[in-house]
C-alpha cells in the first residue's frame, strides 16, 4: 500500500506511466473483465468544497473495483483547517477506511492530514495547490489522441494564479518535456509562475500562446470574479476567449481541452462543437484514470 497521491509535483515519470497505462486497460475493458481487486476495501471520499463531478467519477471507480465507497459532504469551517481536520481523524479511527479522498479550499489540507493519519490521503483538490487527478485525467485524454506527451506545445488560458489543475499540468507535461505557456490578464498571472517547472513561459496574448500549440487548455472562469481584476466576464471573453480564428494560428490537429461545462466564457459554442474539442472524452475519461488511481494507492 501506497502512502497515498498528494499531487502530481511528487511523483516520477515512471509512476505517472503507469497509473496512465493502467487507466487505458480500464477504458477498453467491460466492466465484467475489471474484477474485483479491491473488494475488501473501504474508500471514505471527504468534500469540503462541492463537486459532484469530481465525487461521482471516484464513487464510481470505487464500486467498479469492488470497494465499498462513503462519502461525506461539508462546507468548510470557519475554524482552523488543523482543527478541522483533526476532528476527521477521530472519526477515521471507528471508521478504519483503507483510502482517504479529500477536496478541501485550503492548500495543503491533503499534506496535513497525511501527517496525522495512516491512511492513504488522495488529493481531489486542494486550493490554489494541485488537483492531480484532474492532470492525470487530461494526460489520458491527450494520449487517446497523440501518441506521446513527449515534446508537446502546450498552451494553458485563463486565471492560472489561482488554478490547481493549471499547477497540477504544468508539474505532470513538464516531465515529459512539454513546451508550456501559460496565458491570462496581468493580474492572473504572476511572473513567479514561470518557476513552476522548466520550459514555462508567460504571456498576456492569446494569440502568441496559441501559435503553433498540439494542445489548447482553457480553464474554466467563475461565475463571480473571486479574485480581483479589472475584467467583467464579457471583456474576458473578448480577449481570452478562444474563438475558431484563434485555431487558425495553432497546429492543423490542435486539440482544444476544457472541464466543462461550456459557459461561453473560455471557448466559443463554435470551438467547443468541432471534432478537435475533446471536452466529452475527458469526462468520460475520469472514471478509468480514478480506478487506475485508487488501484495504484492501495495495491
């Protein structure tokens, strides 16, 4: 057993071969051929933050796999994350779970209770930190298309100072030698992002970041700005928003990534519809990489 999966900064490119190749026998096995290795398993999925997408895909993967899967919704408490999270313990210990799926809104949260607990803590997403499985989700996604991660031009859009998934992508295709640029209005993108991992690079024009890309992220926009910027969501769009011109200057078998669901926001309806947008196959794609996880983490 596993001490767990924190983020994506800490794992070697071999483990994240694995848990990728692993997903892949997952996506083209019928569920009867899966088995059952984890029959005897418990797996507790702790939320502090609502995602319901995030939560579904691991009680799914969970059950295709035999365990028995709890989960716990709460909103985060005023109180301290420590105190908060060493109230959990106490209840870990009747519940004796064999895995730990924790979303919480402070970063960290996942290393604190990792520290406290024996149990093996996966990351569903820890603040503005990482949300490793999401990365390893669109590395599926990609590699269902490319043949390799190996020497991809990647473009990232959108508020990259506050995105665990822009962080936890950047860690995973850089070690496997991505060219990465990373796009978004002034106050959303730090020059200190450029130290995230070797072969970043910043930009505030999208059309700079888009040229010549294999592959087009965009991140998804809040309904309300939680951070501050100068930008009403519409003036977003009209400077960030990725819009078919923009394809024009990518490579001709760009793929475009999104989390869904389209808002009109990041993409337009135009972009999200051609056959290039795998926004469909990423969702289904997250079942399989979770299963690969949890097997990983707890044989």
């Amino acid at each position: 057993m596993r001490g767990g999966l924190l983020g994506i900064e800490g794992l070697d490119r071999a483990e994240i071969d694995a848990i990728l190749h692993r997903a892949r026998d997952f996506q083209t096995s019928p569920n009867e051929a899966v088995g059952r290795p984890l029959h005897d398993r418990l797996i507790v999925n702790l939320f502090f933050e609502a995602s319901s997408g995030t939560r579904n895909s691991f009680e799914t993967a969970a059950r295709r796999l035999g365990a028995e899967a709890v989960s716990i919704t709460s909103a985060a408490s005023s109180g301290s994350t420590g105190g908060v999270l060493a109230d959990t313990r106490k209840a870990f210990a009747a519940m004796r779970p064999h895995a730990v799926v924790l979303r919480h809104p402070a970063s960290g949260a996942p290393h604190f209770l990792a520290r406290h607990i024996d149990t093996p803590i996966i990351n569903a997403g820890d603040g503005a930190h990482e949300h490793p499985t999401q990365a390893l989700v669109n590395a599926r996604t990609l590699l269902d298309r490319h043949p390799t991660l190996e020497g991809l031009r990647v473009a990232i859009v959108g508020d990259i100072a506050n995105s665990r998934v822009a962080r936890s992508n950047v860690h995973l295709l850089a070690k496997f030698g991505a060219a990465i640029v990373l796009c978004g209005p002034p106050s959303l993108l730090p020059a200190g992002l450029a130290d995230l991992a070797p072969g970043v690079r910043l930009t505030n024009d999208l059309a700079q970041a888009v040229r010549d890309a294999d592959i087009i992220m965009m991140l998804r926009v809040p309904l309300d700005w939680k951070h501050e910027t100068p930008m009403s969501a519409d003036e977003y769009f009209q400077f960030y928003g990725l819009r078919l011109e923009h394809l024009q200057l990518s490579k001709p078998d760009v793929l475009v990534i999104h989390p869904g669901p389209v808002s009109g926001r990041e993409l337009s309806a135009e972009v999200a519809g051609i056959e290039r947008s795998v926004i469909l196959n990423q969702a289904e794609n997250a079942v399989a990489v979770r299963m690969a996880v949890l097997e990983w983490v707890l044989q």
